[in-house]
C-alpha cells in the first residue's frame, strides 16, 4: 500500500486529516493557508481529487465540496479521497477570478517555487498533491455573466475520460481539447485524468448545477468502486463540437430558449434589438444540438458571446 504523505505529514490506512499548507503572507503578514481534507480507507483503491475555487469568484464548485465535506459523504470504502474546497484563497477573498498579481492561476500549471504567486500556488498543488492521485474532478462555473448548463468537458479521445465522464453522468459531456499551461494539461501529463466539471455563473449559487455536482462525484465514487451512493443517473449526450453565437451588432439581448434546451438549424434562438424600437434581428442557431451556455446580460456590444450552442457527432 503506497504512502500518502502530504506537506511532511503521513496519512495512514483508516485516517482522515486536514492538512493546512501555507502559500504565503498578505502583505499585513497575515498567513494565507491551503486546506487539504485527506479521507483514506483501511483497504487499497484509486485515489480521487476534489478541487474547486481555481478561479476564486466560482463558487458553485467550492459549495459542492464543502456540503460533501459537511455530510460526511468523503470517506471512501475503499482508496481515498483527497479534497481541496478552495484552491485560490485570495480570489475567493475579493469575489476575482485572478490573483492579486492579475495572473489567472489555471494559465500557470506546473507553476515553480519562484516567480509570481500564481507560479507558486501551481507548484504547491503539483507537487504536494498531483503525485498521489490517480483521477480527479476540477469543478468551475461559467464566467461573468455567463450560465453554464451542468457540463463535464474533457479531451475524449482517451477512453479512459470517456469512461469517467460517461461515470459521472452529467446530461452533457463535451470535448474539450487541453489548454496551455492549465491544471488539466499538466496533470495529464503526469499521467493523472481530470474531469472539468462546469456549471452555473461565477458570484451566484445555483442549486441545481451544486446538486449536479454532487450526485455526479457520488456516481463516479460508484463506478470506481470507492462507495455505495444511492443516486439517479442521467442519460448523457456526447458532445463533439461547440462554438458561441455572438452579437452582430449591439443592442438589447433577448434569449428565446433556455440554457439546457435543445435547438434545430435555423430555429430563431435569440433576438437583438436597440432601445427604441427602430430595428430588431432575430439571430437564428447554425446547428442542430443543446445550448450549454448562455450570457445573463441584456445590454450587449457587437463581438460579445450570446449563446455557446453544442452538437453531436455527424
């Protein structure tokens, strides 16, 4: 049975551990600390990584973590469960995206023990975390403004993500190629297979995209044998391609269908019209398949992102 040992301390067969691994000092000196909640059964078995806040204003992520902490739902029956509720303290702190230094953390996998704080952080994960796991969950949400329907996304050309995505049962799964220097980039490369789970806006809680996220790290803790979760479990769509439909001019946005519906090619999906009542367009869907995304805001610029809209394979 290997070690796990975590910032110099050993979590043994049968235990469960916080761990607190300091980052750095505010500049009043106050510490800034990562907690890493360990959960490990007596029996060998996979090794499984819960992390959310990379981006410290997604909060959907961080609740879903903290309620599996609260109710006791992490000690597996067999392997362990590693679980990281808030990756980046100091983003979560100001409600940003981004390190004090404007970094975005998910953009400076592996990261070193110098350079910027972002670097760091990154560091502190790969090296303190990655070794030990075998696969993971990274939970994030849509961006500012942006509603994500509950997605998981990851590269499926590797059976083995096709597997785990399929496992962890969210209505979509999508293909999403890796992105330089991101925490899913640099841990496949050491051989780890992360899941992105996406759902919901930053800044706002969505009870249904928590509960996703939820009922699919008890799914996916089923599939690999670590526990017995009674849960329902959807009938997902693999999604191959997907693009955003973007404002051709600016004006007010009208959206008229509902994140998670399903479109057909030239379906009138949204409308874009100026405020007063001269013109009006209808912006029609390019594709057969689901919207996956949707921009909350109604005042838009030419350029920006109305829809992100997903079809299935040809």
């Amino acid at each position: 049975m290997k070690n796990i040992i975590i910032n110099g301390i050993e979590i043994k067969p049968g235990q469960q551990q916080k761990i607190d691994i300091s980052i750095a000092r505010l500049p009043s000196h106050t510490l800034i600390d990562l907690p890493v909640f360990v959960y490990r059964a007596k029996k060998p078995g996979p090794t499984l990584l819960l992390s959310a806040g990379i981006h410290g204003d997604e909060i959907n992520g961080i609740e879903v973590v903290r309620r599996m902490i609260l109710n006791k739902q992490l000690m597996p029956d067999i392997g362990c469960v590693i679980a990281i509720p808030l990756v980046n303290v100091y983003g979560f702190i100001h409600c940003s995206r981004s390190l004090p230094d404007g970094k975005d953390l998910n953009r400076c996998f592996p990261g070193g023990p110098r350079g910027s704080l972002a670097r760091r952080i990154a560091h502190i994960v790969m090296k303190e975390i990655i070794p030990h796991i075998d696969y993971g969950v990274d939970f994030h949400t849509g961006g500012s403004r942006i509603t994500n329907f509950p997605q998981v996304r990851a590269v499926l050309k590797e059976p083995i993500n096709r597997e785990l995505a399929r496992a962890f049962g969210t209505k979509f799964i999508l293909n999403s190629n890796f992105i330089d220097k991101s925490f899913r980039k640099e841990a496949f490369k050491a051989g780890k297979n992360i899941l992105v789970f996406e759902g919901g806006e930053s800044l706002r809680l969505d009870e249904y995209a928590i509960q996703e996220g939820i009922d699919g790290v008890c799914r996916l803790m089923n599939h690999l044998k670590m526990k017995n979760f009674l849960t329902a479990h959807h009938e997902s769509m693999f999604l191959e391609n997907s693009a955003w439909v973007r404002a051709r001019i600016s004006g007010i946005f009208n959206s008229l269908v509902s994140c998670g519906s399903s479109v057909t090619k030239g379906q009138p999906i949204a409308s874009l019209a100026d405020p007063y009542g001269k013109s009006r367009i209808n912006i029609k869907s390019s594709v057969t398949g689901y919207v996956i995304g949707v921009n909350n805001m109604p005042v838009v610029n030419a350029g920006d992102a109305l829809m992100h809209l997903a079809n299935l394979p040809q």
